[in-house]
C-alpha cells in the first residue's frame, strides 16, 4: 500500500472517533483541520477527499471554510518543512510526541511561516485551544511553548533568493521570479543551497528527493525552484463555459456583474476566477453553465475535436471533464461511451453530463483498465492515463507523497497497454489523442513511440509538453491519426 502523506506512528492517536458528535456552536476552521488531518493519517485515505467530507457534514461559515481548507492543504503540501522546523525547536525527539500532538505542531506553525496574514497571538492561542476541544488539555503548556518558539524562529523579515534560513512560501505569479518570496528565518534549518541545491529544494520546498534530483538533472536549479514556487503556491480557479448554453463573454460578464472576480484565459472557453470559490455556489452552476478545467486539460478535447456525430470511446473517462467538452464540441451528436474501473467516479461523469446537459454519453464500468471494453470501432479515442501526476502537484498535495520511483515502471507499461488497446478499436482515418497530466518523459513521449512501433498504419500528428507554471498546470498530449 502507499503512504500516507505521513507515516502513522505506533504511538497512540488523539484522532476524532467517527462516532463522535461535534460540538455547538460549529468548530472552528482549526478544530476542523486538525479533525481532518488525524482521520486522514490514521485511515491513510487522501486528507482532501476527508476534507471534502467533512465540510459537506459541517458545512462552516464560508471564512472557516475558506481557512480550513488552506490549513489542510498546506499541511499536507509543507509537512516535511514544517517537520524541519518544528523539530528544530523541540527537546525531545520527535518519536516521543504523539501524533495528534505533532498534527497541531504542524498547523501551528503552518500558520506562524506560511501565513503572515494570521497575527501571532491567534495562531498560537486558537491551535492550543483545539487542543482544548478535543479533550487533550494535557498538551497544551508544551503546544504553547514550542509555538511560541516558532514565532521567534519566523522572522518578520523576507528575501526574493534562497537561503539555509529562507523558507520559499508562495509567489503570485510563478512564472516570474521577481515574484518569489522567502521567509527569512533566524536560524538556518535547511542545506545551504549553493552547495546542495537539490538537498535544499526537498526540506525547503518539501519534495520527495527522489522527484527533486529527476527534475534538477532535467531542467536545473532556477527552473526546479520556479517549479516548487508554482507547485506550493495555490493555483486559481478554471472554469470553461458550456459553449451548448451560453458563450464564454456571457458568463464572464454574469459572474462579474454577481462581484465574482474573473478574467478571460487563453483557451476559448477559459475564465480564471481571481480568488478561490465555493464552485456550487457560483452564478449559472446549477444551470449547467460551466465546469470546472484547467487549461491544459481543456485543450485536450479541442486537440481531438471529434466532430459532431463521431463514435467516441472515452477509456479512462472519470471524473468527466473532457468527456463533457467532447459531448460540447460535438454539439451533442453522435455517442461517447465513457469508461472506468471506479464506479464511484464513473457516476461523477453522469452527473456531469446531466447537469451540462449532455445526452449522448453513455458510461460503461470495466473491472480492469484494458479488459471487456466495448469493442468499436470508433472514429475517435480519448486516452487519459492513469499517471504519476507529475505536473498537477498543486492541485493533488497528496500525490508528491504517495508516488514511488518504481511507479515510472510500472506505470508506462499500464499506460503503452492503454494506448494500444485504444489504436486497435478504431475505424480507418480516426484519431486518438493520448493524454497525461505527468511531467516525466517516460510516461509521455516514450509511451506514444513503444504503441507506434507496433502499429505501421498510424502516425504522430503533434505532441505538446506543457510545463507547470505557463500558465497552467504540466502535462503531455499527443494527437495520432490513423491512415
């Protein structure tokens, strides 16, 4: 099984009892993530999908929820760095503090780095009093103690270059370095980065050192960090407009005139929202107005551009984002049949279509990626692999910890099946566009070669790397044709 984004530890958890009721009135955004994160190392689900949950059951004031969900993601996005630091100031080892214990340590100090829009007293005071919450008062003078510690370790200081006592945070535009911003810090916890740049980018930007000496030999130190700064900075939020209902200068204009913050993107039906939403309650959401895509994903239907009455055959179809901008692009005409081995998710991709109002996607549960698909042929096959997710560690804080090094072997055979298996079911002259969301060449361009060699009747049309960060998240596409 793959880890967590921490390791559980054998001592005992303070961790929330799913029997257990909360308390009146509603917790605070602190209480919540701290509910989440313990149920999350302790069941080794994804702390995003608890969160998800538990916001739903909770439902807080759009402030604490606002919070909470920037405290969890953070946590998980920062934990080795946070680690690092709130190590720096214990007197025991951290083997002897309980795991309920260090999660509040984390948020604490999450909080007292992270974000300087938080006063010190109240990072402080509001963690310690969640200990108080949940019944563990016997934490809270060496909570108080050890955070307070960290607030003298953060300096009110910050830097625009790397340094063993400069905590890269976040930058508001993570192309342009000038925007790059470190904490200055008044005692070094990290490598020096002039003489260990990759040891510095993995305790200062938390990334596995695995993942962190791949990308320095491939693109460098300037550009590792560029690509840390966007991976650990919040990315906003990408809608694309249901070009079936309303064009994308219509819903702009309805989401400004409501005071939502929003500007045209590159990709014709894109809209970047300035600030981060609750998307269900968006204007025009529950119309089937817009759904929520990067741009580099949405670009991977109009690659295709099925036409309108095309045989599609979707193969790794779940949650449902392109299965829906293809139904768009078709004019919903014709039939998708949309597949995937999570029938859980496979049902995200009917609720999708019936809120966008698509009618011609019809969902097929498989029990393994290449096993009883619907034969074809077809005239056109989407591809999106299952991937290391590589260029979406932003948005999957999750996914930077639960990837292994022998996943880049195992993953590409997965993938050159897939492929295959997609090649094989079409018609004369169809199209097939093979996608990731994956940075690393094997899973990319090496993939399309190894499925060509054994296919002579089909030819690489175009590819494109996306590369995190300009402006939207990393991936691959490649377009084949069928002669």
């Amino acid at each position: 099984m793959k880890r967590a984004f921490r390791p559980r530890r054998k001592e005992a958890s303070a961790a929330l009892p799913a029997s257990r009721t909360y308390r009146k009135p509603p917790l605070t955004a602190r209480a919540i993530a701290y509910d989440v994160l313990s149920r999350a190392a302790q069941s080794g689900q994804f702390a995003t999908r608890v969160l998800e949950s538990r916001l739903d059951a909770i439902n807080p004031a759009p402030q604490e929820r606002k919070l909470a969900v920037e405290l969890v993601n953070g946590v998980v996005r920062r934990h080795s760095t946070l680690d690092l630091i709130v190590r720096s100031q214990l007197m025991r080892s951290q083997e002897d503090v309980e795991e309920g214990l260090m999660i509040l340590l984390q948020l604490g100090a999450y909080q007292l780095v992270f974000l300087s829009g938080i006063p010190e007293h109240a990072a402080v005071n509001e963690t310690v009093e969640v200990a108080k919450v949940w019944g563990e008062s016997r934490w809270t003078a060496f909570l108080n103690g050890v955070l307070r510690s960290i607030s003298k370790l953060a300096s009110p200081e910050w830097a625009t270059v790397p340094a063993s006592n400069h905590v890269p945070t976040t930058a508001s535009s993570s192309c342009d370095p000038a925007t790059h911003k470190y904490r200055v810090l008044n005692t070094a916890v990290f490598p020096d980065p002039a003489r260990d740049p990759i040891g510095y980018f993995t305790a200062a930007f938390s990334f596995p050192a695995w993942l962190a000496e791949r990308w320095f030999a491939r693109v460098g130190q300037d550009e590792l960090y560029r690509w840390g700064f966007w991976f650990n900075t919040p990315s906003k939020l990408c809608l694309r407009s249901n070009s079936m209902k309303i064009s994308r200068d219509e819903l702009l204009e309805r989401l400004q005139s409501a005071g939502v913050g929003a500007q045209a993107g590159i990709e014709p039906q894109s809209i970047w929202l300035d600030q981060g939403a609750a998307v269900s309650k968006l204007p025009g959401y529950s119309e089937g107005l817009f759904t929520v895509q990067d741009e580099s994903a949405m670009s991977a239907a109009r690659r295709l551009a099925p036409p309108p009455g095309s045989a599609v055959l979707d193969l790794c179809a779940a949650p449902g984002g392109k299965t829906v901008h293809m139904a768009e692009l078709m004019q919903n005409q014709g039939k998708i049949t949309a597949c995937d081995i999570d029938g859980q998710r496979l049902g995200l991709v009917t609720d999708t279509c019936n809120r966008l109002g698509m009618s011609i996607v019809e969902t097929w549960a498989i029990p393994t990626p290449t096993n009883d698909l619907p034969r074809g042929p077809f005239n056109a096959v989407m591809v999106d692999v299952p991937c290391s997710n590589s260029g979406v560690l932003g948005k999957r804080p999750e996914a930077r910890w639960r990837q292994q090094p022998t996943d880049l072997q195992e993953l590409p055979e997965l993938q050159h099946r897939l492929l295959c298996t997609a090649l094989a079911r079409t018609l004369p002259g169809a199209k097939v566009l093979y996608s990731t969301c994956s940075v690393e060449p094997e899973e990319n361009r090496a993939v399309v070669n190894h499925a060509l060699a054994g296919f002579p009747e089909w030819r690489l049309v175009e590819d494109v790397s996306f590369v995190p960060g300009a402006p939207g998240d990393g991936g691959y596409q490649a377009l084949l044709a069928r002669d």
